[in-house]
C-alpha cells in the first residue's frame, strides 16, 4: 500500500461536556476512496471539520503526504489540498458558476482570469463528466449541479484529498450513479476520497476501505467493504445488530384523504396536473418519483401551505375548503416537512417552542391568548421521553439537536395528537439506520392503529419496505399506481422517467 | 494570531454581563476624549454621575428624560423581535405628539383629555408604523429605509404645522398652541418634574415582557422573527404578524411623544425629541431586545444625557460627548454581541 496522503492521529475535540471526537486515527491513501460510517452524532462531520480547518482540535495531529501540517483555517486546509463539500453548499447564489469558481483565486495583476478559469472548468468537466455551464447563475442549478460545482470548485483549487459529507442525502437515484462514476474516475487519478452516507448500499457499492465511528471514537475497521454485509457495518455502527421492521398484512378501511383533479399553477417550479388519489386508513402509500416532478407541490397542498388552483380534497370525509395549516390539522392530518432545518424547526428558540408551534393556538398550549407555560413544558418533556429525543431538557435550542434526534422531534409533535392522516417527506433523509428503524417502525405502528400515511420519498428500497401501494409521480401528473408486492425497482424506474406513462 | 472560532455555548452570566461590558469598554474610550479636551477624566465622570444620579432630584430629572427612551426603546425591542426593522421610532415619536398636543388642546375633563390624548398619540404612531410595515409585506420594500425616510417626512410635516397653522400669530414662534391646563400630567413628587407618564413607562415595560414572553402573539412574534418559514409551515400568518408588531411598535413609540407633550413640554416644537427614537435603537440592543433590560439601559443613557450637560458647564468638555457616548456603546454593545456567537481563539502558537 502506497504511504497515505492524510493521516489524522489521535484526534480528540469536545464541545463543553460532550466528546464528539476522542483519540481518533484515520488516513487515506492516493486513490482510495474511504467511507466513514457512524450514527448520528457519532462525530463525522466533527472530525471532518477539524481535517478542514473549521474547528481546532483539543489534541491530535494532522499529516499530510508524511509531514505534520497545522489547519487553522479553510485557506490552511485547501493549501494542503484538502477540499470539502459540505452538506450545505457554500455558494453565491446571484454569481455565475464561473465566478463562483474563481472567487478568492488571483489572477494575474488582480485581475480575473475568465479564459484560464473556462479551460480548466472544460478540462475537469472531462476528465471526470462533471460538466456545467459556465454562465448559469448558480440560483438556476439543481441541487445535484450545485453540488458538482462544490467538487469542481475543489478539484480548481488543487484538492488532493475531497471530503463529501453525506453528498447522496440530496441527490435522485440517477445523479448518485453520475456523482459515483465522477469520484470513481477521480480516484483512478490518484486523488483520495473521504465519503460520508448513511446508506450502506451506496458505501458498499463505492468504498475501498471504511472507517466506522461510535460515540466520538473509532469502532472498527472494514477493509473490504463490497464483500461485508450490511447488517455486519449496521452491527459495527450500532453495537448491536439492526432487524428491519416487518410489514405485516394491511387491513385498508374508509379512505381517510381524497385528492380529486388538484391542479396548481407554476409558481415554485413546479406544478400538479389533475392529480386524483385515495389513501385509506391503515395503510402506507408511497409517492415516487424523480424530484421536481411535482412531489413538493403535492406535499404542500395537502399541508394546506398551497391553494391549488382546482380540485377537491377531503379529510377524514369532510372537504377542505380553505387549504390552511390550521384547517388540514383541525380535521385529523398530521404533517411532517421535507426540511427540518428550515420549515420543520425554529432553530434558535428553545425546542419546546418548536414542538408546540402548530397547536400553540389550541387549548391544549393557550388559552384566550395567554401562553400556558407549564403545559408547553410537561408536553415537551413527555415527548423527549417518550421518543427517546436525546438533549438535555426542553429548553435546549433545537439547532443543538442531531439530525436524527430533529426527526424525532417532529413526528412527536404530530403523533402526539393522533391524527387520521399523516403526510411525510423524505423521513429518514440524513437519519442512520437506527434512527431509520426507529422512524419506520412509528409509522408501522400508526398504520395498524388505522392512521392512513402517505410517504413522500426518492428513496425506493425505503418506499417498497414500507408502503402498501406506491404511486409515481411524474410531471405534475400520478402516472400509475403499483402495488408494492407488484413492484420492483426496475418497474418504478421506468415510470419515474416517464416511460410506461406515455404509453 | 487571534481568530474566531464558533461559540458552541454561551454560559449565562455572559449574557448578564455584556451590556455591562460594553458600558465598561464605552466609558474607557471616551475618557480619551475627555483628556483630549483638557479635562480630569475621573472628575468629568464624577460630575457626570453627581449631576444624574447623585440626590434625588437629579434621579427625578433622569427619569423624566428616561421615560422616552424607554417606550422608543420598548417599541424597537418588540419590532426587532419579529425582524420588523423599524428604525422609524422617531418620526412615529413626532406623530404621537403631534395628535396628543391636538387633542389636549380640546376642553375637556383632564382625565378623560389625558386618556384621549395617550389613545391619539399610540394611534398616531401605529399608523405611521403601519406604512413600511405594509410596503414591505405587500410589495417587499425594505423596511430599514422607509422607516428610516419616514422620520423626515414626519418631521417636515410637523415643521409644515408649526411654521404654518399652528404658528404662534402673538410671538410668531414656531411653537404649537398649549395643551390645555387640565391636560397636563400630574406631577408625582412636588417640586420636581416626575410626571405620571413616567410611571406608565415603568410599568410598560413589565407588560410588554409580558405580552412577548407569555402571550400567544408574543409567541408568534418570536417564532417569525426567527424563522418566518417554519412559522408560515406552523399556521402562523406571517404577514399579520408583521402588521401586528407594527401597529404595537409605533403605538409604543407614539407614547414617547405623548409623554414629552402631556407631561415636559406641553406643546409641540421642533426640538421636542432630541432623538430618542435613534436613542431607542441603542436602548433596545444594550437591553438585548429583552422589554425588561429597556428600564436600565434607558435610564443609562438618560443619566449620560443630564450628566453630560453638567459635565459640559463644570469642566468645558463639549456636551456631544453625551453622543458619542451613545455611538460609541451602541457599537461596542454591537462587538459585545459578537462574542455571544464566537470566542477568541488564539492559534498559531504551539502548545
Ligand atoms: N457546534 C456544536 N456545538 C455543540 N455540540 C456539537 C456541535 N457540533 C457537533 N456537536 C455534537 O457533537 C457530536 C457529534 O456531532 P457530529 O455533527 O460530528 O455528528 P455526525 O456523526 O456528523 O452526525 P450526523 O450523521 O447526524 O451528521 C454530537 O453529539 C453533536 O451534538
Ligand atoms: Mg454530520
């Protein structure tokens, strides 16, 4: 084996009383992609921050090609040729893709190198099938182009080693296959990868090597990734071993939520065409479907934050008329958004404050206007409880919590309220697979006390396990409905891309 | 080298102890200037302190000038909670006055003409607050600068008055009409100025913790101020909302003014408000937005007033400094804030 291009030794970092990373070893050779697993919470992106610059470690030193380096800064990190993606891009929305790239590199005499900087930009975008057009403002690039530019960015400023935290949270299946043949190339050429996920397939199917965190420290070592088992890493990052949850037969009743013809006009990017669906009670309907074909339209009239332009929907038999959040709740639907961060959570107040944010109207947490605080409190407390949140009390700032812990959190505030109908979006994006476990189970439970679930999600081996019937949306449209025990991944891809549609 | 690394904790103390902090670094600096104009920096502060807090007069006195900062502070708090940046304090303070001088020069009982003239002023203010608040829902227009133009638009238009209908025709001083006699405030403690609207502020303060701590509106205004998304998500109307802070932030503001007219000034004039509605922005970030922490960063700033002056006739420093007292620890509070977020860390230095 080649000598390793970073070694990261013994690195301890704690944040007041809690050690997110404790005496940790890991290196990565030229060409090696190196998966780094754990749950969440375990320390990844810690320790990444500290390869990165963005946090000093309490101990521990950083080697790169052999030789110590100090990283006290982003600039320090990229000097050493380390690169990050972060999970949340680092962009200048308004600036095109080419003046995103060429920010903060001189060019000769201050002045901007436009003609250098498209050469290179070509040159990457073939060398590794990372193409972009330099001229688009980054505010028009998806997700999946914005983040090809984050990795573009770093490969233009000399990266050696490119660290990904959890890049495929927020890409479709077709551009994980893209983003996974890009990093494969980049490695042949000797770069080395540090890549972070959730998904144990993907992990398998991409690593050399993997590097498993539990509670701040390293848990073990797999040296043969695509040859270890899922449940074997799931057992490494746990402690324990992971079952899934077992979907038994379903016993469908009255349909507790009817969309009849909605349509909505494009004004988010995105529009539904007449869409028509029935979901009953006690059973787990999956919505598929390359994002952007509609799913979050759909997502948002049913949470009645958008009045489509026609059509009907009816909760627990009863119309709705009026398409707000208040309304869609005060007739029995549950709502968990696509966004924790964003629309989920108010992430500088406390989190009993989140929690409590949809009801905070109804007698349960006021009354003629006054607060009532005891109760705010003892329902949060009775939630951290009951759903294992892990913080320390209600009065935490919710940014504080985990991604998995967030998760949690929200499907407390809805379950708790026993709703008829419960609409999800992506559930257990960013969750690890015991947060996942936990999740689904929930609503496994809630199916069979007769709670109708739709599930919106991209994840398709996550849709079959759990839902009964899978629709699949496609352009605004539902273009075919399969029951799960018809379908297969193979038969949803093709819908998803329109195929059986047209047809 | 020093750098700033992300703060993952702010203990409490360090919250409590901030403002003092600033106050600290602020008296510092300016004791350069003091030097500067040839003056002892420990006896100008002394002459400073005698002169505002030192006997029960000079309290009295700082009360009086504390009681409109207060209310101008309390309406920036409230706005800025919700992220309705309303800088407008002051020109919602000169419409207050306005319609509370109009109204306390109708006839009337001096009870009912004093209650007239708070709901005239509070209306007055709200509705000036009301027009950025409305431009930036409807049409998104920064509220920062038009609540920032209005205070000259609310300024010429007082101007306008009392130059015009309202001069004074017998000395042809730009002066308003008197408030009628019966309108004016009682005075609390004889012999000094401490007027009854000083007490309403002291007790505003309290309510409109209140109303931000444990109401539902007060919740609301939180919730939007931090995360208009999730708020929207949760069913709150964010626009309302935002209305909402805006009617209750100049109506705060409009009471600066009611006070100035119906308990210092009894009448309108040019220089009615000094600036406490610019004042009140320094009160609310020394008070750290919290309606409670307004009294004494108020009552601060109003001692640095009165003492300022004092100090001007007993040492020669020019009275400005009572400016750049205020400039200065609005800045420094600005810094102070910064280290709630980050620390220090020093790097480079090997261990
Ligand atoms: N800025 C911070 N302040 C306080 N605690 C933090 C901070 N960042 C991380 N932590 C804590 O450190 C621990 C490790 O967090 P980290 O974000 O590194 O986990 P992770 O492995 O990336 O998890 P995930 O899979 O959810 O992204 C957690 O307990 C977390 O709460
Ligand atoms: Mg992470």
């Amino acid at each position: 084996m080649s000598a390793p291009l970073i070694e990261m030794r013994g690195i301890t970092k704690s944040f007041g009383a809690v050690k997110a990373n404790e005496a940790v070893d890991l290196s990565v050779a030229p060409g090696e992609i190196l998966g780094l697993l754990g749950e969440n919470g375990a320390g990844k992106t810690t320790l990444m921050n500290v390869l990165f610059g963005a946090y000093a470690p309490d101990a521990g030193e950083i080697l790169v090609q052999g030789q110590p380096v100090r990283i006290t800064s982003s600039a320090d990190a990229l000097a050493a040729g380390i690169g990050m993606v972060h999970q949340h891009f680092h962009l200048a929305p308004r600036l095109t893709v080419l003046e995103n790239l060429l920010i903060g590199i001189p060019g000769k005499g201050g002045r901007i190198d436009r003609a250098g900087g498209l050469a290179r930009l070509a040159e990457i975008g073939r060398q590794h099938g990372l193409t972009l057009d330099p001229d688009l403002p980054v505010s028009a690039l998806s997700v999946g182009e914005q983040q090809r530019l984050e990795i573009v960015k770093a490969l233009f400023r000399g990266a050696r080693l490119l660290i990904l935290d959890e890049p495929t949270a927020v890409l479709a299946p077709s551009e994980v296959d893209r983003l996974f043949s890009a990093l494969r190339s980049m490695a042949a050429q000797g770069l080395g990868i540090i890549f972070i996920s959730h998904k144990l397939n993907e992990v398998r199917a991409l690593t050399h090597r993997c590097t498993v965190l539990r509670h701040g420290r390293v848990a073990g070592r797999v040296d043969d990734p695509a040859n270890t088992t899922s449940a074997a890493m799931a057992q490494l990052m746990c402690g324990h071993e992971i079952v899934p949850p077992a979907r038994g037969p379903s016993t469908p009743g009255e349909a507790v939520l009817t969309l009849d013809g909605i349509s909505t006009s494009n004004h988010a990017g995105t529009v539904l065409r007449g869409v028509s669906l029935a979901v009953r009670s006690g059973e787990i309907l999956g919505i598929a479907g390359v994002s952007g074909n509609g799913q979050r339209a759909l997502a948002e009239v049913i949470s009645g934050v958008r009045s489509p332009d026609a059509g009907r929907m009816t909760i627990a038999g009863q119309t709705v008329s009026r398409f707000s959040p208040r309304e869609v709740q005060a007739l029995g639907l549950g709502r968990i958004p696509e966004d924790r961060m964003t629309t989920g959570l108010v992430t500088n107040l406390p989190l009993a404050d989140s929690m409590v944010l949809p009801r905070i109207g109804t007698a349960a947490f006021s009354s003629k206007g006054l607060l009532k605080p005891d109760a705010i409190r003892t329902f949060a407390e009775e939630q951290i409880k009951a759903y294992d949140i892990r913080c320390p009390g209600p009065m935490t700032r919710a940014g504080a919590l985990s991604g998995g812990n967030l998760q949690k959190a929200l499907l407390a505030r809805e379950l708790a309220f026993d709703p008829k109908v419960l609409i999800v979006s992506q559930p257990t994006r960013g969750l690890d697979i015991g947060a996942a476990r936990f999740i689904h189970e929930k609503f496994l439970d809630m199916r069979a006390k007769g709670c109708g679930i739709i599930v919106i999600g991209e994840d398709l081996e996550e849709l079959l396990v759990l839902c009964d019937r899978i629709a699949v949306m496609y352009e605004g449209r539902i273009v075919g409905t399969l029951d799960s025990a018809d379908a297969t991944i193979a038969r949803l891809g093709l819908l998803m891309t329109g195929a059986e549609g047209r047809a | 080298m020093f750098r700033l690394e992300v703060r993952t904790s702010t203990p409490t103390w360090f919250n409590l102890a901030l403002p003092l902090l600033a106050i600290a670094a602020t008296l510092v600096l300016c004791s350069g200037l003091i030097a500067l104009a040839g003056a002892g920096i420990l006896e100008s502060y002394g002459v400073m302190f005698t002169a505002s807090l030192g006997d029960s007069y000079a309290i009295t006195e700082t009360l009086v000038r504390a009681a409109p900062m207060i209310f101008t502070g309390l309406a920036v708090a409230v706005a800025f909670r919700a992220k309705f940046w309303n800088i407008g304090a002051e020109g919602q303070l000169l419409a207050g006055a306005v319609a509370s001088c109009f109204v306390g020069a109708i006839p009337m009982p001096g009870a009912l003409a004093m209650l007239l003239m708070a709901i005239a002023g509070a209306a007055a203010g709200a509705a000036v607050a009301l027009a950025p608040a409305t431009l930036r829902v409807k049409f998104k227009v920064d509220d920062v600068v038009s609540s920032l133009l209005l205070n000259s638009v609310i300024y010429y238009a007082l101007m306008a008055l009392i130059e015009g209908p309202w001069k004074d025709s017998f000395s042809g001083y730009p002066i308003s009409p008197p408030i009628e006699d019966s309108a004016n405030f009682p005075v609390l403690i004889e012999g000094t100025r401490l007027h009854l609207g000083v007490i309403v502020a002291l007790i505003a303060a309290p309510l409109i913790w209140f109303l931000i701590a444990r109401t539902t509106l007060g919740f609301r205004i939180r919730v939007t101020g931090e995360n208009p998304e999730a708020a929207r998500y949760g069913g709150i109307h964010v626009e309302r909302v935002l209305l909402s802070t805006a009617l209750l932030s100049g109506a705060l503001a409009g009471l600066a003014g009611v006070g100035e007219v119906g308990g210092v000034h009894f009448q309108v004039m040019s220089d009615i408000s000094p600036g406490y509605g610019y004042s009140g922005i320094v009160v609310a970030m020394l008070a750290r937005l919290n309606p409670l922490g307004v009294v004494p960063a108020a009552i601060f700033l109003a001692a640095v007033m009165t003492g300022a002056e004092a100090m001007s006739r007993a040492t020669g420093v020019p009275a400005f400094l009572s400016d750049v007292i205020q400039g200065t620890a609005l800045l420094a509070m600005l810094v102070a804030l910064l280290f709630t977020a980050y620390r220090i860390r020093r790097v480079g230095v090997a261990t």
